[in-house]
C-alpha cells in the first residue's frame, strides 16, 4: 500500500480535463486524504493540450510531485508528452477509441479502456471522464460508491437519473480495469484519516483573502487566469454586504476600482495581467 502517489488526467482542452481532476480530488478530499495540485492549459476556449497534475498522500503535502504513478489519457498527445514523468511501474489508462500507443522508452503498463465507448452506451459520450474517474478508483482501491456524495453534489440538480448515469459510469469504469488487469499493477492507498479539510484552488484562496482583509467590491472582466476570484466572489460578496460589477474591459476595471478608493470603499480588480 501507498502513503502517497501522484495522478495525472490529459487531453485536449474542452473535454473536462478540468471537471475529471475536480471531482476526483474532491472526492479524495473528502476521504481525509491530503492534495496538491497544478493545472496546465493552453491560453484559447478550446483545443490544445491541457492536463491537471495532482499529488495525493496521507500526510501533508505542499508541492506537487516530479514523478507520476497514474496517468490518464484522452488522446495519444497526453502520452507523448508526459510519458516521460512516469515512475518504473506507473500505469497508463487511456481511451481506446484513438487505439493509444505506448513509447518504447515509457516504464509504464497501458491499458486501453473504452472511456467514450461506455459513457455512450450509458447515454452520453460526455461522461467519458466519469469513466476514467471510474478505472482511477480501481488502481487507487477506493470503492466506487465513495464518489457517490460528490456526484449528488455535482449533478443532483439535473435529477436522480443523471446522478445515477454517472455512477453507473464510475461503476463500468472500475469493472473495465478490473478486467483488463485481473491481479496485476495497483497503486493502493492506504487509508485516509477521514477528518474534513478546506479544499481550494489558488485563486479561491485569494478571493477569500479579499474577502477577510475588508474588500466589498470587486470590478473585473472576466478572463482567463483571474476569473475564479471574479466567480467566488459574485457568490460570497454580497453576504457581507458588497458586489462584483462586470465591467466591458480591463481598463474600466481599474477606472471603477480606483473612483470606488477614492470614495472609500475597499476595492478588488481583476485582469488579464
């Protein structure tokens, strides 16, 4: 068993690289188990390799790891260009449907599973990434059903069927691993401790600074890297009395924020800088 290990989900962006990481670590989180992560992300809507990186262990961690234990792939670029973090023994999970290749020089096992295969079965290609999650809890030996609470969290409001699809996905996910590797490779955790423990990005970390060094408005134009604070604080903000105003670009931005100093109010902005 394992104390420690780090996973990694790729793919080109758009195809919920994100939400795959997010939910896998929420629900990590929610265990008792300590995170770090890093996300890596091409500066356009869609498109371009994307991958988010993160380090799980028992016991406080505060740096992600150089070396990578599991690495799920959406196409056979996220292979190409991490294979070479994989540890001697490290397993690649990736999507069948583009027939992935392993390089010679890769110290890992691949299995092709069919992510997009299964979801679409279920009802959707969309839940592909549930499927991967799936296949992840296998190699970690976390049962299933422990991402059932994050699942109702995450799509309890489309309803009871869609929650119960992307069980069912997890689930099919877990089987397919299961199938493919009988006795074989595993990176079983040990147990987590199960005490509850804030969970942030970066960036809900500074919005919540803001919030307890007395900001009550927040100017800003939502862009890519500081659109999180923007998005944290359009919830938070006016439970203490203060608000987030969209403005048309960076520069109103910083006009608003500066006329709002001037009349004494505590000013956040937020740009594409």
């Amino acid at each position: 068993m394992y104390n420690q290990l780090s996973w990694k989900v790729g793919g080109q962006q758009g195809e919920g690289i994100e939400s795959t990481g997010e939910i896998f670590a929420i629900a990590l989180n929610r265990l008792g188990y300590y995170l770090y992560g890093y996300r890596h992300f091409s500066s356009r809507i869609k498109g371009g390799h994307t991958n988010n990186k993160i380090r799980v262990a028992t016991q406080e961690v505060r740096t992600i790891s150089d070396d990578l234990d599991i690495l799920v792939a959406f196409d056979q670029e996220t292979i190409d260009v991490n294979f070479h973090e994989l540890c001697q023994g490290a397993i690649i999970i990736a999507d069948a449907k583009f027939n992935p290749t392993n390089p010679d020089e890769a110290r890992a096992s691949l299995y092709a599973i069919p992510f997009t295969e299964i979801a679409a079965d279920l009802g959707t290609a969309l839940m592909k990434n549930m499927v991967a999650i799936g296949a992840s809890s296998a190699i970690l030996g976390i049962a299933p059903e422990r991402f059932q609470a994050v699942v109702e969290q995450i799509f309890g409001r489309k309803g009871p069927d869609m929650v119960e699809k992307n069980l069912a996905a997890i689930r099919e996910g877990a089987a397919a691993f299961e199938a493919l590797a009988g006795e074989g490779e595993r990176f079983v955790l040990e147990p987590a401790d199960g005490k509850q423990r804030m969970f942030m990005i970066g960036n809900d970390a500074i919005a919540l600074g803001a919030i307890a060094g007395g900001a009550r408005l927040m100017a800003a134009y939502p862009i890519t890297p500081s659109s999180e604070i923007m998005e944290y604080l359009i919830k938070k903000l006016p439970q203490f009395g203060g608000t987030v105003v969209q403005t048309e670009d960076e520069l109103a931005a910083v006009t608003m924020a500066i006329g709002a100093n001037y009349a004494g109010v505590r000013a956040l902005t937020a740009s594409a800088g």
